[in-house]
C-alpha cells in the first residue's frame, strides 16, 4: 500500500488528487491537507471584484466531493516537511507520513513585501481571494456611489511589487471596471490608470508576444496599446510602488522618474512568493534553503543556473519536465509552488533607487492543471509498476495556454479577448524571433462576444469538472 500526500487543493493540487484516485487502487491512499475546505475558481473573483458575482458562486465545498471519490481530507496547513522521515507535519501538529508528496501550495501573497499594500494591513485591495475580491468590490461600489453623488474618483489597478506576476487578472480587472462604468454613464466621472511592472505593454509576464490575428502578424504592445487608449486608460508601465500611503501611491520607475499617484481605490497584485514551509532532514536541520529558492519556492528538475546568465542566453530546455526534486524523487512540486529557473520576459529594467523591475512568470491555471495531472499520473506509474522511472514530461516550453480576459460579464453586452499560445516559454530553437519564440499557427488573438460566452461556458465547465461529476475527467485541462 501507498500512501500519497498532496499538499493543496487548489488548480494543481485538486487536479492530481481527482487523477490519482482515478488511477490507483483503493488500496492506496490519496490524503488531501489544505487549510481551505474549498476549491476556489479564481479566474471569476475578478467579476467578484467589481459587484458582478458573490463569492460563494466562485467555490466548490470539497468535502462532498473527496468523501464520494474516497480521498482523504485533512483541513489544515503544512508547516514542514521531514524530507528523511517522509511526514508532514501541520500547524495543528499532526503529522502524516507519506511515501509519494506533491506540493502544491501556490503562491504566498506578499503584501508585506510592499510598504501600505493590501487589505489587511495597507490601503490598497486585491483579488487574490474571495474575500479580497469581496472587500475590492465593496470598495469599488463605494467609489461609483460617489461617481454617482457628481465626485471624480481616481482608480488604479495592476502590480503592486517589482517582482509581481499576474498582470493578466489585473488587466481584465481594469478592463471590466472600464466597461461597468461606462455600462453605468460615468465613465467621465473615473480617471481609470493602469500601473505595471512589465516591460512593455501587454507582457503580462510572458515575453514579447506576436499574435497571428486572423492571418497578420501583429505585436501584443501594439493591440493592447490600442485597447488602453480605446477605453482612456493611462499606462505607467516598468514603474513600481515605493510605499503607499491612505489614497498616495508613491512610485519610480525604469525611467529614472518617480512622483507621487493620488487614487481614491486601487487594486494591486502582490509579488507572490513559496509559501512558509520549512524542509528538515534526519538530523532535525533545516535544509530549506536547499530545497527552495530564495522566494521559498520549491526547486526542481530546472536549471538554476541559468538565471544569472541573462535574458540572451535564457533557454527553453532551462525550464523543468517533470516538477520532481532533485533530492528527494518522491518529492515533486506542481503549479506557482515550483521555482521557474528564470522570468520568461526581458527585465523591465533599474530604477534610480537600484531596484530591478522584472515581472515573474505566470503559472496560470491551466498550465497548474496541466503540471497536476502529468505528476498524479507519473507518481501512479511509479506505483502502479513499482519502480522509479518517470513516464511523462511536459516543460512549459512544450505546454499551450489559452487566456480569456473578459470586459464585462454579461452574455448580452460583454465581450473578451481569447489568447492562445504555444507553446508557453518561447523556444527560439523551432520558432524565429520575428514571431516571438512560438509557433503563429497556434498563437492567435480574438475579440469579441463569442469570447465572452467563452468565458462563462468555462466557469461552469471548471466548476463541475472541479466537483468531479459524471464524465468529469473527458473535460480537458
Ligand atoms: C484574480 C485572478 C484571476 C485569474 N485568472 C486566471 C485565468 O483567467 N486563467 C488562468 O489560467 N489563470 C488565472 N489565474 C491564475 C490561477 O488562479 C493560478 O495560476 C492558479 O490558481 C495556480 O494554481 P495552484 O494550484 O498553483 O495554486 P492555488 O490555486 O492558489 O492553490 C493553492 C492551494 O494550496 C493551499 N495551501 C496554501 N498553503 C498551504 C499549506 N501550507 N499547506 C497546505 N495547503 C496550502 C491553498 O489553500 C490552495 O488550496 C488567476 C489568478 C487570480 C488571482
């Protein structure tokens, strides 16, 4: 008998542990610990966010679903892992011995990384959680009551550390307030600002996109740069908060500018770090640090060493395939929980301060379901053939994504961007620079209303894909 941890239950972790019940015997068991006892569908929290959705309509209660499925379900946080004694040991105490782990535990949002950022303890809001983007929508529904009362407000959305990822959810963030106002007849009332640490606009952390847009070639600067000045949004891109004060966002940039942004509500991602868990071995050390990078992420079959080498030489073979630890193989990490080797894009740049501006890659959901399932069905070869031998690989340089971003919820009246790319990371090796590293076949760019339907069609599908109903697994990734 097998005993298989998976740490989280988020995009990656729910998605091993609905695979590998399918895959193994009962005999062996699938152990869920998360502090959450639901799995939360984060592509909608940014209609939570601006009043279009509740928050409970973003969520699936996991208990039902893993005692049907027959996987354990311990609701807690794991505080170490005994790498040696093969156990995790949770912030309730227990400890549950393992003989196969899959960490999954996303991303920590690092507000505290950002003097004055986030709800808890700053002045800005997020959309990271169904709370946050509960509390942004509350907010942002103040700040149009005052639009209403004749009072101009000043919105910001975007990143909110040098080093943020996941300018994709604030752009949609941005773009869905855009429509809603303007839905309502004040978009005049609202100076709408979008403020980010990509390098150029519409990077979102992936590197210099080349869209084939119904047979041209056609740059991602270029049709974002279009969308921003369509809607009347202003860009301060390579730019990052200094500190942020009640209704002040102080900011510099790779441009060796710097002042000081006046807002009334403003919605910036965090940087997203590991999250605290500490590694010990046999002798009871810490062995973190070897484990992990310095952002607490979990290092894997990558090559470190090619960060410092530069942007030029960064390689598609850098990224890793199989998300297996190079020292303990019974160890592997899956979604934002595994240390990329390196950013995709080129650096934003060094401001005057001499803080680098750089986005980090996004892992989206996809690509953490993608990495999920590949590693469930790895560790169930291993067990199923009783040897080590890793079956499957799939780097982020060989994986597709597809992103909606919608402008506005309704099926009537909205519309969305539809991005798909192949593959993720470019690999300059089988596709040209002129077509930014990826095959233009497959990396193509639509607007419009189908797209929204898209968008909606998705979140039930996910949703019930998530609550593992009938003919769950035939809905791909
Ligand atoms: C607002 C927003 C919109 C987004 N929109 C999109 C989109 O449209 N398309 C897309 O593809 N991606 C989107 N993303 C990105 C996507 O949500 C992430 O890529 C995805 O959630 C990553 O999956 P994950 O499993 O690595 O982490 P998560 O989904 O964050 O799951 C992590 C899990 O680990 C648990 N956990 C945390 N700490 C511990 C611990 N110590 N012990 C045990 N468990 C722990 C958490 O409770 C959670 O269950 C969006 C993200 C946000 C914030």
């Amino acid at each position: 008998m097998s005993k298989v941890i998976v740490l989280g239950a988020g995009f990656a972790g729910h998605t091993a542990a609905l695979y590998l019940r399918k895959r193994l015997a009962e005999i062996h068991e699938v152990h869920v610990i998360s502090p959450q006892s639901y799995f939360q569908f984060m592509p909608s929290l940014v209609w939570v966010g601006v009043g279009h959705m509740k928050p409970e309509e973003t969520i699936i209660d996991l208990m039902p679903v893993y005692r049907k499925q027959g996987i354990r379900f311990t609701i807690d946080r794991a505080v170490e892992i005994h790498v040696e004694k093969q156990a995790v040991v949770t912030a309730s105490g227990e400890s549950y011995e393992y003989d196969y782990l899959i960490n999954a535990t996303g991303p920590y949002l690092n507000f505290e990384g950002t003097s004055g950022l986030g709800p808890k303890v700053g002045y800005t809001h997020s959309i990271c959680t169904k709370e946050h983007a509960g509390q942004a929508a509350e907010a942002y529904l103040k700040a149009v009551q005052k639009m209403k009362a004749g009072e101009r407000q000043t919105i910001v959305a975007g990143t909110g550390h040098a080093g943020s990822t996941c300018q994709g959810a604030a752009f949609e963030y941005v773009q869905n307030i855009h429509y809603d106002l303007l839905h309502q007849g004040l978009r005049d009332m609202c100076d709408l600002v979008w403020f980010s640490n990509e390098a150029k606009l519409g990077d979102l952390g992936m590197g210099a996109f080349v869209f084939n847009v119904k047979g041209e070639l056609r740059e991602s600067e270029e049709l974002t740069d279009w969308l921003m000045r369509d809607c009347n949004i202003r860009c301060m891109i390579g730019s990052r908060p200094i500190k942020i004060e009640q209704n002040k966002l102080f900011w510099e940039n790779v441009r060796g500018e710097e002042g000081c942004l006046d807002y009334d509500f403003a919605m910036l991602i965090p940087q997203f770090i590991g999250q605290k868990i500490r590694y010990i071995n046999a002798e009871g050390e810490d062995i973190s640090d070897k484990m992990s990078n310095p952002a607490g992420l979990m290092k894997v079959d990558a090559d470190y060493e090619s960060g410092p080498r530069g942007y030029a030489n960064w390689k598609a073979e850098d990224w890793p395939s199989a998300y297996q630890s190079p020292l303990y193989p019974n160890i592997f990490a899956a979604g934002i929980a595994f240390a990329p080797p390196h950013p995709i894009s080129a650096p934003s740049g060094i401001t005057a301060s001499g803080v680098t501006i750089h986005a980090a890659p996004p892992r989206t959901g996809m690509i953490a379901c993608i990495i999920g399932r590949m590693v469930a069905d790895n560790i169930a070869d291993m067990i199923q053939n009783d040897d080590t031998i890793i079956r499957r690989r799939i780097p982020m340089s060989k994986m597709p994504a597809a992103c909606v971003a919608s402008q506005r919820k309704s099926i009537a009246t909205g519309s969305a961007i539809m991005v798909a790319l192949y593959p993720v990371v470019p690999d300059y090796t089988r596709y040209p620079v002129e077509h930014g590293g990826r095959n233009m076949k497959l990396t193509t760019y639509e607007i419009g209303k189908a797209s929204a339907w898209i968008k909606r069609i998705l979140h039930h599908m996910f949703l019930y894909k998530m609550a593992a109903k009938p003919g769950w697994s035939y809905i791909p990734e």
